[in-house]
C-alpha cells in the first residue's frame, strides 16, 4: 500500500526521502531531523498520540532545504537560519545560488596549501 504524495509521512519515511542514512550501520538518522526540528522554528511536525511525528509536504521542502544548506553547502545553522527566514529563495534557487559542493572542497585546499606555504615561510 503506497501514500499518496499530500499524505503525512512519519519520521523514519522522511528520513528515507532525504536519505538520511548512518553508513557505518544503514540505520535511519531521525535524531537529525528531532534536532533540526528544535532549531528551526519553520519544521512544524504533527505530533499524535504516543508522541508520533507526521509531516505534511511543506514541512517535508524545508527539511529538504536545510538539509541542502548543511550538508550539501557545509553552511552553519545560523546561517541556514538566516537564509531560510528569507521568504523569496526557492529550493531551487538555492542550488543556483551557492557554491557547489566541488567547489567548496576545492576552496578548503587552497587555503590548507596556504597555512601550510605560511608555515613554511616562517621557518625560514
């Protein structure tokens, strides 16, 4: 039996949708999703009988957007706050928006060769 798309999701099918996954042990990562939901004010969660989370599709897009935001783009949760708290980004501005993962791996190692090109010219 398949939900349809409008139907609430629990916590552990959320967490499949944004592949929230420990790969040391394949389980779900819904603590993830609980500590996201204590920092942003925006993940409001159904919570039923027997304290059972469901999330509707508007809950379900911004988890998606702050997963974007920290994992993907490595961004703090105060900034994540900040940029969520701006109503007029899409989800899919924010993919044209930011640097790209690649990119910002690439800029990590430029700036440890330039620690480490400092360092060098002080033992000299």
């Amino acid at each position: 039996m398949n939900k349809t798309d409008n139907a609430y999701k629990s916590i552990g099918e959320v967490a499949k949708i944004l592949n929230l996954i420990n790969k040391k042990n394949g389980n779900l990562n819904t603590h993830t999703i609980r500590f996201w939901e204590k920092e942003f004010k925006q993940i409001k969660p159904k919570i039923l009988t027997g304290k059972r989370r469901y999330y509707d599709q508007s809950s379900i897009q911004i988890l998606k957007k702050v997963k974007y935001l920290l994992k993907d783009q490595g961004m703090t949760i105060n900034g994540a706050k900040k940029l969520l708290n701006n109503k007029t980004l899409k989800l899919d501005e924010f993919s044209n928006n930011f640097i790209s993962p690649d990119n910002i791996r690439i800029k990590k190692k430029l700036k440890t060769i330039s620690n480490l090109v400092k360092q060098i010219k002080r033992l000299k």
